[in-house]
C-alpha cells in the first residue's frame, strides 16, 4: 500500500523542507500539498521552486495537491473568504477559478499527476444554478489541468450539494474527459454514508482522504479508529490499488505525532488485506 500524508496535518504551520524530509522519514511514500496562501504560497516562484528542488533530490512523490478553498488564509485560524467554483454571480466565480488556476500552474514547475478539488461550499444550495456555473467552471478548469498533465478529482464535502450520489450524477450526466472523484471519508461519515457513499463512487474514484470524526457535525479528522466510522467494514471494501491519503489536523501541538500515524497506518494496512 502507498502511505500518503496530507500536509493538512500542519495546515496552522508555513510548509518547509523539515516537513517533507519527517514525513520521508517516518515511511511515507508520497504528499498531498495543500494550497493555502499561509501554508504553501502557491502564487510564489520562490516557494515553487524550492519544492520542486527538494521534491527532485528525494523520494517521497507529490501524489497531488488541494486546490485552494478559501482566500487570505491566516495561521491562526481557517478564516479566509471561501471561494467556490459554483456561485451563480460570474465575477465570483472567475475569480475562484482563476485561484484555482494559480495552484494548477505549480504543475508547471513542480509536476504532479491530481489536484483535489471542492465543486462548492457546504452552503452552496443544491439547485440547477449551481450546478450549471460547476460544469461552465470546470470544463474550463478541466482543459487548463489537462495542458499541464493533472487530473481533476471533485471531493466529496459537508452540504447538500457534493454529496457523494450527487456527484457521481453530475461526472454521468456532464461527460467531461478525464474528471474522477476523491472519496473523502470523514465528510461521507457526517452525512451518514462513509459505507453506503464508497459503494456510490467506487468506479469514479482515483484517491481518497481518510481520516474519521464523531459523526456529528464538526469534521475532526481524526486518526482512523479514534472516531466512530466502522473501518473495519469500510476498509476492505477499497481496492487495492486505490491510493488511501491520511488527511489528519494537528489536535495539539505535535498531536498526532509522526509515529502515531505510522502505526495507524500500519493498522489500515492489516485491515484492508
């Protein structure tokens, strides 16, 4: 099995080099990069390129990056102003678009093969407005990454909208080359379906996030097995060959550590076989 990390473990912390080379150490064979302004500037040349330099002289691989959700990031808190692909106002909409471009052009110098992607905002309602800016945004979007050799994966979130069923119908009904779906766990279990929504996705879905919650409403992304998702059901229901991504928030300072997760992860890999 590849071992993933989020780096949405040190959301509150600036992405160094030290990061990358614990997560190298501690067995993990790939990253997924998340684009927050704060986190990894992914508008700055110079942040860019000192990834691509450390990603070239190492062996854990950029398995893919988090397209941004909100603007002005800051390291206290998830506070910005969330940007959505789907709002019906076009001047909103170019302008998350164009965001999410400025992450895809990081492909340019550093390559990596998916970017993950939220289709809209937990508030965002499920209507035909939406839907219809989604599709109008992504088809573009989808012929950028295309260029650049990145896949779209459209995320399962909290809300109505991009619930699990409700995405694999828009992928059937829009037919867009290439686009495919990542599983994220700890959403699907707020909405009651970490079981029944992998069952919806499994054939459209080319990674995933993993982490667990209470199944109440705030997303904890826990450690697997600290929440109340039944893994044991849920894990040998993925295929082998789907990438499993930990994506897990720092509870405390250095919570879960490094070594926690590895033995975590060395749990899921029992339980999958």
């Amino acid at each position: 099995m590849q071992r993933i990390l989020s780096t949405y473990l040190y959301i509150q912390q600036k992405l160094t080099t030290t990061h990358l080379s614990d997560m190298e150490r501690a067995g993990f064979h790939g990253v997924e990069i998340f684009c927050a302004g704060f986190h990894f500037n992914y508008r700055s040349a110079d942040a860019v390129r000192e990834l691509g330099d450390w990603i070239g002289d190492h062996h854990l691989k950029l398995h893919s990056l988090h397209a941004p959700t909100e603007r002005d990031f800051s390291p206290a808190r998830e506070s910005g102003t969330p940007i959505s692909i789907c709002d019906p106002e076009p001047t909103r909409r170019l302008d998350a678009v164009d965001e999410v471009k400025r992450a895809l052009d990081v492909a340019e110098t550093v390559p990596f093969p998916l970017m993950v992607l939220h289709v809209c905002t937990s508030r965002d309602p499920n209507d035909r407005r939406h839907w219809d800016a989604a599709f109008t945004s992504l088809e573009n979007l989808n012929v950028f990454a295309r260029e650049r050799g990145v896949s779209l994966a459209l995320e399962n979130t909290p809300g109505e909208m991009a619930k699990p069923a409700n995405l694999r119908h828009f992928l059937e009904d829009t037919r867009l080359p290439g686009l495919k779906l990542c599983f994220d766990t700890g959403h699907a279990h707020l909405e009651g379906e970490a079981l029944s929504g992998f069952d919806v996705v499994r054939e459209l879905a080319a990674t995933t996030h993993v982490h667990d919650n209470h199944g109440a409403e705030k997303d904890e992304h826990l450690l697997p097995y600290e929440g109340t998702i039944e893994w044991d059901k849920l894990l040998p229901t993925m295929p082998a060959e789907l990438p499993l991504v930990f994506e897990l928030r720092e509870q405390s300072p250095q919570t879960p550590s490094l070594d926690a997760v590895r033995a975590m992860v060395d749990r899921v890999e029992r339980a999958r076989s």
